[in-house]
C-alpha cells in the first residue's frame, strides 16, 4: 500500500543526498587513509591522567556513523508513519 499522504512518504531526496554523503564520506576515508596519522593524541599524558589517543579507523568512521545515527531516526519515522504506526 503506498501512502497518498506527503507527511507519510519517506522523503526520497533526503534518502539520496544522506546516501551521497555517506558514499562521498567512507570513499574519501578509503582514498585517503595511508595519509592519515595512524593515531591522534588529543591530550598528553600528565599528572593523574594517561594520554588520550583516537585511532585512525576511529577518526575516518566518526563522520560516517555520526550521520547514520542522525538520520536513522528520521527514515524509521517515516516507515513507520507509512505502515500507520508514526510513534517517534
């Protein structure tokens, strides 16, 4: 059954401009990965504290799963409003 209602449609052109940027995301990762510095030491070891170190797999996927768990939410949303069952 396909919904009549425009709020109850998913929004193909979000879908396809977070697909575009997700695709652009882990390609630019993937290209330029042996440039990246293999970990990123935020703060030094000092006092009480040990250093703080974020790996390179880690900083090349923060962006990417940043904007799945965005908009996540947003297309469950919709499928959901599409079934009749809208409850986020």
């Amino acid at each position: 059954m396909t919904p009549t209602s425009r709020s109850a449609r998913l929004p193909i052109g979000v879908v396809v401009v977070a697909a575009s940027a997700l695709a652009f995301m882990i390609a630019w990762s993937a290209v330029h990965w042996s440039q990246m510095v293999p970990t990123i030491v935020t703060r030094e070891a000092g006092g009480n504290h040990g250093a703080s170190i974020i790996s390179r797999g880690f900083s090349a996927a923060a962006m990417p799963v940043t904007l799945v768990l965005c908009q996540a939410p947003g297309f469950v949303e919709a499928g959901l409003a599409g079934c009749g069952g809208g409850w986020l």
